[in-house]
C-alpha cells in the first residue's frame, strides 16, 4: 500500500528542511521508502506517494494527506493560475490595442465614429455633403469624395482590429471560465490541472523551404498566444 505525502526539500547530507534551517549542502527529496513524485507541486511542497510504512514529519515539512486534502490544492493552485492568466489578458489586451490601434491617435474613433461616419456614408451613398463635411475638405484641400472615403474606411478599419481584438479576449476569458477541474479522485484533478496547460495549433506558417510550412501553437488557456491569435486572425 501506499500513502500520499507532501513535502519540501531538506539538506542533501542532514536531512533537514530548509524551511527549518537554511542548507549547506543542496537540497534534495527526503529519503522516504517507495517515494514517488506525483507530477504536481504547490506553496514550495512537492506532491507524491511513499510506502505506507514511511512515518511523517510535519516539523520536517513532511505531511500525510488524503486524497481529498491533495484534490482540493490542485483546485486551489489552477484557480489560482486561472485568476492570474485571466488578469493577463486584459494587460496583454491593452498593449495589442496600443499596438494596433494607436497609429490613429485619441481621436481616431471619435473622428470616424457617430455624424461624420454617418455623413460619410450618406455622401458617398447618395452624394449629399452636409456643412462639415464640405468645409473639412475645402480646408484640407481634397475632394469631398476623398475625405468622405477616408472617414469610412478609417473607421470600418478601426472596428473590425477592435473588434477582433475584443473577441480573442472574449474567447479567452471564456475558456477560463469554463474551466472546472475533476474532482472524482486526485488522478482525475491531476489530469484536468494538466489539461489547462495544453496549446493547440492556430495556423501554419511556410518556412520558405520547398514548400515546407511550420505549425503555429498557441496555450488553450493562457494569454501568452494573444498576439499570434490576433496575427493569423
């Protein structure tokens, strides 16, 4: 039989945990009977199983848990990586806006957007240039035709980036929300902690090399894709 163990690592030579004196010597796992990781570490603990005989330690940073003890700090530490990977994205939302939008200035949607859109538009539908329209162009020294298809295509431009931008955040704030880790027995958490750090492909890209092409990953759930989401858009 085996029991399940958490611990931290202690002085390679004294065996003591560097939580309760500082090593001279590296750190190593404690020598425990039948020690085996469990893929999972959490708080400075590693996670695992060792032989049921094997006598824990807990002034040594050496504790027995149960399998629901062991459940809920997965849950703990994937929400806790769910809430920051969640908080990420709309910094790394912020800085693809910057990026790509800000070429058009504070005003660029206020300019595009509300009358002078809609009276571009109505120009370029039906010919109609009303006051503001007209007096922009004589000041600036184009046709009304010129300025009118600017402001429109300004600002569909300026639309679709944003709203491309705002889906991929959406899509991603989605799928973190979504997320709901399998607490039936502390394998099954372990595979849905280990399904949150899987990536899928989002395009291939050609290498230039005979035709050849490269595939394009990007983290199912973490925000550091963001970018290449948005370029192969």
């Amino acid at each position: 039989m085996a029991k399940n163990i958490k611990w931290m690592k202690v002085d390679s030579v004294t065996g003591v945990s560097h939580m309760v004196a500082k090593s001279e010597n590296g750190l190593t796992d404690p020598n425990l009977s039948g020690l085996s990781h469990g893929d999972f570490d959490w708080n400075d603990f590693e996670y695992g199983t060792c032989d049921d005989s094997v006598t824990a330690d807990p002034s040594n940073f050496i504790i027995e848990i149960t399998d629901e003890q062991w459940i809920s700090d997965i849950q703990e530490k994937a929400n806790y990586q769910l809430g920051n990977w969640k908080a990420d994205i709309y910094g790394i939302e912020k800085e693809l806006r910057n990026e790509h939008l800000g070429t058009y200035g504070e005003s660029a949607y206020a300019a595009g957007a509300g009358y002078k859109y809609d009276a571009a538009v109505e120009f370029l539908n039906n010919g109609t240039a009303n006051a503001g329209l007209t007096t922009e162009a004589n000041i600036r020294g184009i046709s009304v035709t010129a300025l009118a298809t600017k402001i429109k295509n300004n600002h569909e431009d300026f639309i679709t980036k944003d709203a491309k931008i705002a889906g991929l955040r959406g899509m991603m704030c989605d799928r973190i929300d979504s997320v709901a880790i399998n607490t039936t027995s502390v394998t099954t958490a372990l595979n849905s902690y280990a399904g949150i750090h899987t990536d899928e492909i989002i395009a291939t890209e050609p290498t230039g090399i005979a035709g050849s092409s490269i595939e394009v990953r990007a983290s199912y759930y973490q925000p550091s894709g963001f970018g290449d989401r948005y370029r192969f858009l």
